[in-house]
C-alpha cells in the first residue's frame, strides 16, 4: 500500500510512536524510580523500598494487562527460538542495555568515592537527569534522520 512513500511512512510511525508515548514514558520512569529508591532506602530500608517499587510496577502492569486484549492468534514461540538472527539481535540488544546503564552506575559509584556528592545529592539527580534523558535527543535526531533519507528517497529513489 505504502511502496512509494516508504520512508514518508517510516518517519510519520518513528514520530507517532517514540515521541507520544515510549519516550516521555520511560523518561519519566527512568527518573521516578531511581529518585524513589534513593528517597526510600534511607528511611524503611532497602528490601522494603524495593518491595514498594514492585507494587508500584504490579500495580501498573495489572491495569495494563486488564485494559488490553489479543487481537490476532498467538504465535508459535519454538520458531522465535530457533531463529539464528532474531536471537542474536536480542543478545546484543540486551548486551547493549547493560552498555547503556553502566555510565549511570559508573558516575555515580565514582562521585561517591571521590566525595563529590554532597548531602542533597545534586550529582545523583544530575546523573539520572542528564543520562536518562539523553534518549529524548537521540530520538529527536534519529526521527531527523529517517525524514531527510524519506526525502532523499523521493527524489532520488531507493540506493
């Protein structure tokens, strides 16, 4: 239906579906938690506090779950198993989260070591802020991308 606008209707879903809810979502969530955690664990220590947090997390993907509903037949789960690209893609995109959360843990644990982080933790809101956050850019700069090749493809056609 799409073959000569394809990239037009790649961006026009990238815009839709990164901006209006993935992205402003898990921002917030990256932020919440980790600032949640940091407030909890100091007064009702850190089982307890992690406990709040997985009730939060029940509580939220419960209402999802009640609000949604299947709207094609389940697939079959052995073939997403036994696909040799599919399961190396979600290798390294799991490896590439843990590359992704290691300078939040990093800069933090160092400014803690170093004594940079004074009592109102400024360099822990900093970190969360500015490294949680980064994905609004990034995702600003990736949707820029896709439409200026929709252009490109236009005029010039597929390479």
């Amino acid at each position: 239906m799409f073959h000569a606008r394809r990239g037009f209707v790649l961006y026009r879903d990238m815009l839709g579906s990164r901006l209006n809810k993935t992205e402003f979502t898990s921002c917030s969530i990256r932020v919440v938690f980790p600032i949640m955690l940091n407030q909890l664990i100091p007064r009702i220590g850190f089982g307890p506090a992690v406990r709040a947090t997985a009730y939060i997390v029940l509580g939220c993907v419960t209402i999802g779950l009640a609000l949604m509903r299947a709207q094609c037949k389940p697939a079959n789960i052995k073939l997403f198993f036994a696909d040799i690209s599919y399961m190396s893609t979600e290798v390294g995109a799991l490896i590439t989260t843990f590359g992704f959360y290691f300078p939040i843990i990093f800069l933090q644990l160092h400014s803690v070591q170093h004594q940079v982080d004074d009592s109102d933790n400024v360099v822990f809101y900093a970190v969360i802020v500015i490294m949680n956050c980064r994905r609004i850019i990034a995702t600003t700069f990736l949707i820029y991308t896709v439409h200026t090749t929709s252009l490109l493809e236009q005029r010039f056609g597929p390479s």
